[in-house]
C-alpha cells in the first residue's frame, strides 16, 4: 500500500514516498538523502504536539541530534521574518552545510522552510513531509518556495520573493491527514481536479468512481489518488522545472480566476474553494469559445460539488473589482488576460484569445453581478 515517484529536473532528481505511518520511518528517510549529526525540524505549530513530537522522535531513533521550532500557519506568517527566525534557530543550533532542515506541516511551512532551506549557507538539504492534502497533491513537489510582501496599503502580495529549491526527499504519509479539518481537506481536492483536467482523463473517472472513500479517507485511496497527483505534477516539472515555457504554466488553470476571488477577502474563500470555482469560470470560457462541451463542465461542477467544494460564489462580489484583479494577476500581456484554459478534459493550453467580454459572462455564470 506504497508508492514511491522518482521527480527528475534539472537540478535534482529525488524521490516522493507515499506510505500510510511513513511520518513513523521520517528519521531513515532524513538519513537515507542527509546522513549528518544535526538536522533542524521546523513544525505548524497546531500539530508540533501530535505529528511533530511523532516526527521529532523518529529523528532521533535515526541519530539526529534533533533540533526542533514550530510556526504558526499563516498567511500573514508567511513573511522574511519568518524566515529569518528558521535561520536563527539554524545558527543557535549549529546547522552546517550537509545538516537537513525538515519541513513538517501544509503548504505555508513547506514554503517558508523551502524558502530557508535555499538560502541558508546558500542551500542545504531539505525534506518536506507535507500535511495537508493540498501539500502532499501539488505545494511539496516541484521546488516553488517564497514568502509574501506587504504592500504599503497593508494588504499582502503572494509569493513575491523565492527561489526554486527542489527537496531531496519528499515524505506522504496519508494517515496524517485524519487530523485535517474537512474544509481543508477539500481544498485538497480541488487541486486534484484540476491536475485531472490538464493531463489526465483517467483520474476524473477514478475520483468519480471513489467519492465515498475519499470522503472517509480510505488511506488506500488516499495513497493511490496523491500518488496519481504526484505524478502528474512530476512529469510537469521535469519538462519545464523553473515555468519557463508554458509547460508548467498549465498548473495555473482555474488560478488567475481563483487569485481573483481571494482579492475580495470578504468572500472569505479557502485557496482551493476559489480554485473550485476558478476551474468552473475556466470551463466556462473555454465552452464559449468551443474547447469544451457543457457535458464536461456539468460533470466537473457535479464532481467538485459531490466532493464538497463550492462551484459558484458565495456571495455576487462585483464583476468590475474581480476583472481588475484578473489585470494585475501576473498574467497579462499588452491588455490580454492570458488564461490557461482547458481543452478536451486532460488538456489545457495558455492561451489569450479570450475576450473580455466572454471573462465577464464567466464570471457572471459563476455568481459575479
Ligand atoms: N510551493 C508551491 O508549489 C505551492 C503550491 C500550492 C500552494 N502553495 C502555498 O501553500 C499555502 C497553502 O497551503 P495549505 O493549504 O497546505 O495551507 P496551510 O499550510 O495554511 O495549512 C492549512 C491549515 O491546516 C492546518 N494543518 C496542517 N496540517 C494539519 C494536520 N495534519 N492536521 C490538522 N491541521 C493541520 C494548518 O495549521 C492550517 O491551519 C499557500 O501559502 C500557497 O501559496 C505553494
Ligand atoms: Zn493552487
């Protein structure tokens, strides 16, 4: 009931272990790629008594004199200063340059310790263990580490400084994932969906088949639809590691609506809520333009609704505002949005052909006014 997926880029090649207990065995994982004396854990800090005091006694069982700090999970945490505490924690600690740091906890620690990773005495050893569904699926594969900024109006700009770090190791254990608050966990899932719809069929057919057992967290299933993801997004990096042509690209689809929808903050959605919704807005473009038939996009709006996730918006926030976040999303060129749009399910495409006009009536399909 394992997996193990090989991610070859350019700068590493390392693998992904997913395995239910595997949090039990992190130590021999650490040791296998980071053999050293110290290595330096760093936690969410509402797990570090649960799946952290796990993790902290496995390294220690392999040898690590292991040093340990918890963060909270937080966007507005998710800052240089942040980084800046992994650092001095590795400088109190004495990490050298062949001593591990190991990221414990969902996408925003995974981040910042990557983040810390690469630049601490300019790139150590790092190992994710993610623990969220959304971690294991896409945030711990493929390198993309960084921290937010805050703009003088004090609202935070995402992602705005990092580096590509690829781990050397990557840990999943699903059992990890029963202490996961439910909203979280389906946000999870709608990345899922949307890995199915670029590159493959197969999985949209599976998660239809296994709704009921992904609801109960079959740990089989589990193991078997993150393992699926992870290789999806593995072959995605290996073709275009650092998004440098519009191979990894693709990974954005739903999201320039869904960056949209997270602007309104009164909407109050979860990352994945809002990719939920993006990868109907998308569908609903690419139907208007004739890439899709209203036959998949029912089905993908059945699936993310049957799965838990919200396909239109929780309240009409103004088309106007939302079409001004789509402008200042990175992805726009000469007045064009630029959306990755899908085409047949298992394609998607970066592509600028979509008119406003058809963006606004996306938008409006999915509650806009
Ligand atoms: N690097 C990438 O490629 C990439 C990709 C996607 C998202 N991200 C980033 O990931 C972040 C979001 O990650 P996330 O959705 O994992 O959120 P998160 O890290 O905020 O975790 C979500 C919540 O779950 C809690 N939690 C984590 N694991 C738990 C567990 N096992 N049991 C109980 N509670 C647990 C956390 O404390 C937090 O409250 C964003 O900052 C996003 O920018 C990065
Ligand atoms: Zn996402």
């Amino acid at each position: 009931m394992s997996a193990t997926i090989q991610v070859r880029t350019q700068s590493r090649a390392y693998d992904v272990v997913i395995e239910p207990g595997a949090i039990d065995r992190l130590g021999e994982h650490v040791r296998a790629v980071a053999p050293h004396r110290q290595s330096l854990l760093v936690v969410d800090q509402s797990i570090s008594g649960s799946h952290g005091a796990t993790a902290a006694a496995s390294l220690r069982r392999a040898a690590y004199d292991a040093s340990a700090m918890s963060l909270e999970a937080a966007e507005s945490s998710k800052v240089i200063d942040t980084v800046s505490r992994v650092h001095e924690a590795a400088l109190r600690h004495g990490l050298e340059r062949r001593s591990p740091f190991v990221a414990l906890g969902g996408g925003i620690v995974g981040d910042v310790v990557g983040f810390a990773a690469a630049t601490w005495l300019r790139g150590v050893p790092l190992v994710q263990c993610p623990t969220t569904l959304l971690a294991m699926v896409d945030a711990s594969v493929g390198g993309k580490t960084g921290v937010n900024v805050a703009h003088p109006s004090g609202e935070l700009r995402k992602n705005l400084v990092g580096a590509f770090w690829q781990p050397h190791r990557v840990v999943i254990d699903p059992l990890v994932l029963r202490t996961l608050p439910q909203r979280e966990f389906v946000c999870g899932l709608a990345e899922a969906v949307k890995h199915a719809l670029i590159a493959e069929p197969a999985l949209l057919d599976e998660m239809e088949r296994s709704i009921a057992a992904i609801e109960r967290r079959d740990p089989q299933t589990l193991t078997n639809l993150i393992a699926a993801n992870v290789r999806i997004k593995a072959a995605i990096v290996a073709a275009d590691e650092r998004e440098e042509r519009d191979v990894r690209a693709r990974l954005n689809l739903g999201h320039t609506f869904a960056h949209a929808f997270e602007s309104q903050t009164a909407l109050g959605l979860k990352h994945g809520e809002a990719v939920a919704i993006g990868l109907i807005a998308a569908m609903h473009v690419a139907q208007s333009i004739e890439l899709i038939s209203r036959t998949d996009l029912t089905r993908v709006a059945g699936l993310l609704a049957a799965l838990g996730l919200p396909v239109s918006l929780p309240a009409p926030a103004e088309i106007a505002r939302l079409m001004s976040a789509m402008r200042h999303d990175k992805k726009v060129q000469d007045g064009r949005i630029r959306l990755v749009l899908p085409g047949p399910i298992g394609q998607a495409h970066v592509r600028d052909d979509a008119s406003p006009d058809a963006v606004e009536a996306a938008l409006r399909a999915v509650g806009a006014a």
